[in-house]
C-alpha cells in the first residue's frame, strides 16, 4: 500500500527525505554543541596550547569571519564570564577582556595581539546592539511641527534636492515634487518617525550630487516613483535589517569598532542609491509593481550579506 501511494506520489519520498535530513541535522546540532564541541575544543586546546577565541583572533582577519566566529565562540560558551560579555557596556570592554583572559588563562607575552583582537570583536559585537537602540529611538521620535529642529530639517531637505526652486509655503502642493503625497509631508513620516526624514536628509547632504540624479530619475514620466515615500521604506528596510542582525557582516567588515548612527545612515544611501539603479534597470510597467520590485531588490541586498566579505557602500559611477 505505501509502495503503491509513493508511486503515485514520488514527491512524497522528497519531503519524507528532506524531514529526515532536518530531523538529522537538528539531533546533530544538539549532539554537537551540548557534548562534542566542548570535548573537541578541549582536545585542540591541549593539542595547541591555544584556547578557540586565541585560534579565531590569530587565524582570521579582522572583518565579519573574526567576528562573527568570536561572537559564536562567547555566546556557546559554558563559561559564564564570557557569555556574559556580549552584554557588557563599552566603557567596560577593556576590564571584560582582561576577565576573559585570566578565564581562559591567555599570556599577554605569548599572544601580544590577542587583547586588542578580542577587544575590537567586543566592540563591534556590543556595538551593534546599541546601534538598534539608537535606531529605534529615533524610529519613535515623531515628526512635531511644532519643533523647530524638525521643521529646519524637512527644510534643509527641499533646499538640497531643489537649490533653484523656492518654496512657496510650508504647506503646499510643492512637497509632491520631492515625492510627498500630501500638502504637508509630516503624514508621511508616521511610520518611521523622524528616522525617515534624517535618512533623506543625510542621502541629500553627504551624496548630493546622486541624490538630485536619483530624484531625476523618480521623476521621470514613465519610470518614476514616489522619491521620498520610496525613501522611507527603504528607511523601514534598513530598519528590519539592522533588527534582524542581517547587517551584522557589513558592519564587521566596515567598522573596526562600534558601528555609529551615521554608519547606519551610510547603508541607508547604499539601499536609497543602488535600488534607484536597480529600478531604471528593471523598467517596471507600472509603480503600482512596486512592491513585486522592492521585494526582489531586498532579496538581492539579503544575498549580498550572506557573503564573509560583504560592503554596501555608495559606489557612484559619475
């Protein structure tokens, strides 16, 4: 009866096979982890005088592989004080690393690279977390017109991207012409508070000249789009990234320390920059597939940062 079912149905032998594979793999992964992998280390230890965080310093570059293999080594570890150390404060980084040090019973003379190795893997690891802090702070901060810093800013914005247009009011129909869809753009930054508008904003002031050749491009009869309102979902792409630590590998490998807000701004230029390209590339039929091409572009960013050596910065070909 089974043999029969199964002819009728070959996938079914497939999925039966990939279940097994996953059930394999996951009683794998916790055989591993909980038993081998510390009686193994134990064995390289004694084998090489080095413990894994010494052989991870030593043997990789600084970057993403380091760090995300020291990161891996901190948090398996049955070692409180080296767990613990993916939670420590910056100010206290140096102190941790000393802690780790006398743990693992690591010699300053033997390894002089170790500490300092180790200490940036810190701060790159602990920075991250904080970054998603900063990010969501100001993901929460809502647009107040009432607030003259947030008014200079939405500002600042019109002047950069449209230096020889003046604008005739605060509210008014102009805003439409950056790619706002109202009279008055603060309705549009409801979902990514003042996160969006700073975005916009850094894009228009660091990398001007590409920014006023993105916004040409969004206004194009046939290919354009909405500018800014494209621009704040990419904010809330950017956004799901960092949250999802997807980003982790271009932080490791572009900062040597504690990724910053502007470092966060940075990726968001490379996400505004190359999804402009991609788009006129893509000639869509209609704005109304944007959501079919923006999840393609994201998809083609995702598989970017599966790579060690990933880096998502602006590279303008003007």
């Amino acid at each position: 009866m089974v043999e029969c079912i199964c002819a009728c149905h070959p996938k079914i032998f497939t999925f039966l096979d990939l279940d097994s594979r996953k059930m394999l793999g996951y009683i794998w992964q916790y055989v591993y982890t909980s038993f081998l992998r510390y009686w193994l280390k134990w064995f390289i230890r004694q084998a090489t005088g080095t413990c894994e965080l010494q052989r991870i310093c030593s043997n990789y570059k600084p970057g993403a592989t380091r760090t995300t293999k020291a990161e891996y080594s901190l948090r398996s570890s049955k070692n409180k004080v080296l767990r613990e150390a993916l939670g420590t404060k910056k100010g206290k980084l140096e102190q941790c690393v000393d802690q780790i040090m006398k743990e693992k019973n690591v010699k300053p003379q033997k390894d002089p690279l170790f500490k300092e190795s180790l200490h940036i893997c810190l701060l790159q690891i602990t920075g991250n977390s904080s970054l998603y802090i900063s990010v969501e702070d100001l993901r929460k901060e809502v647009f107040d017109s009432e607030n003259q810093e947030h008014e200079a800013m939405l500002l600042k914005l019109w002047d950069l991207l449209m230096p020889t247009v003046k604008l005739e009011s605060r509210i008014t129909k102009q805003w439409g012409d950056i790619g706002f869809q109202g009279d008055d753009p603060k309705t549009d930054f409801r979902g990514m508070g003042m996160l969006g508008l700073i975005n916009l904003v850094f894009f228009s002031e660091n990398y001007t000249e590409e920014a006023r050749q993105v916004l040409s491009h969004a206004n194009h009869p046939k290919l354009g789009y909405s500018y800014a309102i494209v621009g704040i979902n990419l904010t809330e792409m950017a956004y799901s990234l960092l949250k999802s630590g997807a980003l982790k590998p271009h932080f490791y490998n572009t900062v040597l320390g504690t990724p910053e807000l502007r470092h966060f701004h940075q990726l968001y230029c490379y996400l505004a920059y190359e999804f402009d390209r991609f788009w006129v590339a893509e000639e869509p039929e209609s704005i109304m597939q944007f959501n079919q091409y923006r999840e393609k572009f994201h998809n083609i960013v995702k598989t970017h940062l599966q790579d060690p050596d990933v880096t998502l910065t602006v590279r303008s070909k003007n």
